[in-house]
C-alpha cells in the first residue's frame, strides 16, 4: 500500500470486534501534554481477538455520530476510521 494518505497505528491493543473489523485503543496527547484514550474503528478482513496488540495501516476517514447515552443525552462524537486496512501481529501480516 502506498504511504500517501495512510496512516498507522503501531503496538495497539484490540477493544472489541465488529462485523467487518474491530476497534483499537490507542494513547493520543494533548498540546498541554496530558494523554487521552482515542479509539479507532479498523475495517479489516483480519481475524483478532480483544486484547491482541496489533499494527495498523490503512486509509484513514472520520465521520460524525450521534448516540443516546446511559443517561438519555444526546451525543455527536467525531469517529475516526481506518479502512482498506494492513494488520499486523510480531511482525506478520494477516
């Protein structure tokens, strides 16, 4: 896959799976430093399991979603996705 456009995520752990991929957890920073749980919808044909550690790259996109929360709020998040994407697992492709 050509790197133009791509992004990777390296050494994520696997959160949960879904049809048509699965959802890392990666480790964001903010500009005053402090870190945040950002979590990344991967579409993929890979097989994996929660709490796998795997690499990503793939063709990245976002999207606005709204949701109801526990407490009955309405929510817009912004997802960011992965498609088309390469997974790898000690270095071997799936």
């Amino acid at each position: 896959m050509a790197d133009f456009g791509a992004i990777k995520f390296t050494n994520v752990k696997v959160v949960r799976t879904h049809k048509g991929g699965f959802t890392v957890l990666a480790a964001g920073k903010k500009a005053d430093g402090s870190a945040y749980d950002l979590y990344v919808k991967v579409w993929s044909t890979a097989t994996v399991e929660p709490d796998e550690i795997v690499s990503v790259h793939g063709v990245p996109s976002a999207r606005l979603s709204e949701y109801t929360s526990k407490s009955g709020e309405q929510k817009t998040v912004a997802e960011l996705h992965v498609g088309d994407a390469t997974v790898t697992r000690s270095g071997t492709p799936f």
